[in-house]
C-alpha cells in the first residue's frame, strides 16, 4: 500500500492503535490531533511512517492544506461523552461542526473516502437487543447526539453529492493506551488501576448497566475495512464483541485478574449513562468477515499487563483520574 492516509485523533487512544495498523500495511499517515485527550507517546514506536501535526480538527486553513493527496480520511477527532455534559457546546462544536467542516474539505480535495467513526452512543440505552444498525437512535448525551449529527452529515454528503462516505459505530472499545484520566476516562482502566492501587472499585448505580466491550486491535481492524472495502460505502455499521457483560460482573473479573479483592463503593448513578449496549455485527460479518479476535479474559489480560510495565505506580497515574468525572475542572 502507497496511499496517502489522514487519520484525525491519531494520537488518541483507538486513533493511535488505527494509525499503527495502516503504517503495518505500508501507508503513509498523516496525524492531525490537538493533544487534547491524545498523546506523542501513543504514537512511539511506529516506524517512520506517520506524521504527527498538532492541530484542530476547526482550522480550516489546516485542514484544507493537509487534505492534499490523500485518499482516505478516517475521521477519530472528537470530545467526550462525559465532556459533553460539562461543556456541551464545545462539544457539538468539535464533535458535529467539525466534521461538517471536515467533510466539505475532503469533498473538495476530492478525497477518494471518507470514514467517520461515530460511537454506539448514537443508540442511547437498548429498546430490543442485540442492537442492529436499524435500531431507534435515541442518544442520551449532547456527545451522543453530536456524533448522531457528524452521521447524518456524512449520509447527506453520500445521498446529495454522491461522495463516498462511510459510518461505523464502535461499542466499547479498551485496551492499551486506553483512557483512566479527566473526562475521558473510562471503566476498564479505571477499574485495573484501582484494584492494582488496592482502591475500592466505584461503580455508578446498582452495577446492571451493561456493555459491549471491545478490544481495541478489532475495533480498529474493523475501521480499516471501512476505508478499504467497497462494498461499505454508504453502508452504517457496527463494530462490538457481540458479548454483554455487567458492569459489577466487570468489577468482579477484575478482582479475580489482578489478585486483589475487588472492593466496590457504589455512587449515585451518573447523568445520562445508556443502561444497556450489545451490538449486532451481522452487517460487519456480512461485509467483511469482520469477527472479534480477542476475547475479553485475554484483553484484560493484555491490558493489565501494559499497566503493570509501565515505569509509572498505578498511585501515581491515579493521581490525573477524576471520579465524578462529568463535572467541569477548574478553569473550564
């Protein structure tokens, strides 16, 4: 592969695990993140072939200048579920707006595809499961229906220009470089480095809530097969485990892998958290043998594993967690 590929939240956590596996292919990469919830260090490692430019998905100048001679956009960059509910307006701004802008720039480059990647926020909590693409988006966040905004732009691009567009939905995505801090924080790794730390486990509610959790090389080997399969333009697609897990049994298996007695403290529940969540990856099967490769006991594994080889205690990287993390920080 020679293409020229942009990749917007590169730096970020599902963005940079996508960026590692199109430079294996032999892409050239082009990065574009404001290091905001990314990071350089996500990116180390990768031979040669990715270009970080430190940016926003809102510079118009930029991203206009960065469209030329790719093929390819994969559209990651975007704020939060829990940053909406503190800041919903700069929310929609990056999360629709920006997309909105970004899909006019690559029109006009006449970029070959555009793959933008929503979230199975779009859904809200699940009326019939397991949830196919058809399911009633009834998104329980400003983040949920921004992202559900960013969809219907790029289905309009597709329907009223003809330009080629592809929507994929991820379920719950984890694994390294996955997010514990701030308002990007998020279960597993919340949950791994609070048991390491021999901290209680919090869980928001009774623990029914439940989740389809993904390990993130399949989620972003499924993002690779929406920029590179034909059949999937136009198409809206999920991408999960097609598994349900509960969020005290959750709890309980992270007891059990990393040795410790998982001690839980319940809280009150969060604002606008979806209830329930598995996906139906029938349409990705169909369209491109897509079928989950890792399962849950060895992504945790894996993960655990990252944490536990990192040069930093699980104290001190709990020291950036936020518990109550909808709430906005000093300064916001």
């Amino acid at each position: 592969m020679s293409d020229r590929l942009l990749v917007t939240g590169g730096a970020g956590f599902i963005g940079s695990e996508l960026t590692r596996q199109l430079a294996s292919r032999g892409a050239e990469v082009v990065v574009l993140d404001n290091l905001v919830n990314g990071r350089r260090d996500n990116l180390a490692g990768i031979d040669g072939r990715a270009e970080l430019v430190v940016g926003d998905i809102r510079d118009r100048e930029l991203v206009t200048r960065l469209m030329g001679g790719v093929s390819v956009v994969f559209h990651l960059a975007c704020l939060g579920v829990r940053h909406s509910i503190h800041s919903p307006q700069e929310n929609h701004d990056v999360n629709a707006s920006g997309t909105l802008l970004l899909l006019q720039a690559a029109r006009a480059a006449a970029v070959s595809r555009f793959v933008y990647v929503s979230s199975s926020e779009v859904y809200g909590t699940a009326r019939t499961v397991p949830i196919r693409e058809d399911h009633v988006t009834v998104p329980a966040t400003v983040y949920g229906a921004a992202k559900l905004a960013g969809e219907s732009y790029a289905r309009a691009f597709h329907s009223t220009y003809g330009y080629p567009t592809v929507v994929v939905r991820p379920f719950n995505s984890y694994g390294p470089r996955s997010h514990h801090e701030g308002d990007s924080g998020e279960v597993i790794p919340k949950f791994i480095l609070r048991s390491l730390a021999g901290r209680p486990l919090v869980i928001f509610g009774d623990g029914s809530q439940t989740r389809d959790f993904t390990f993130v090389e399949d989620t972003a080997r499924g993002i690779v097969h929406a920029g590179f399969e034909d059949r999937m333009i136009g198409e809206t697609v999920n991408i999960g485990s097609g598994r349900e897990l509960r969020i005290d049994e959750l709890a309980r298996r992270v007891g059990v892998l990393t040795g410790r007695d998982a001690r839980v403290q319940h809280d009150a529940p969060r604002p606008g958290d979806v209830l329930r969540l598995l996906a139906d990856t029938t349409r990705a099967r169909e369209l491109f043998d897509f079928k989950p490769l890792i399962s849950l006991d060895e992504g945790l594994g894996r993960l655990l594993e990252w944490y536990v080889a990192r040069p930093e205690s699980p104290d001190a990287l709990l020291q950036t967690e936020q518990t109550h993390n909808w709430l906005a920080r000093e300064g916001r």
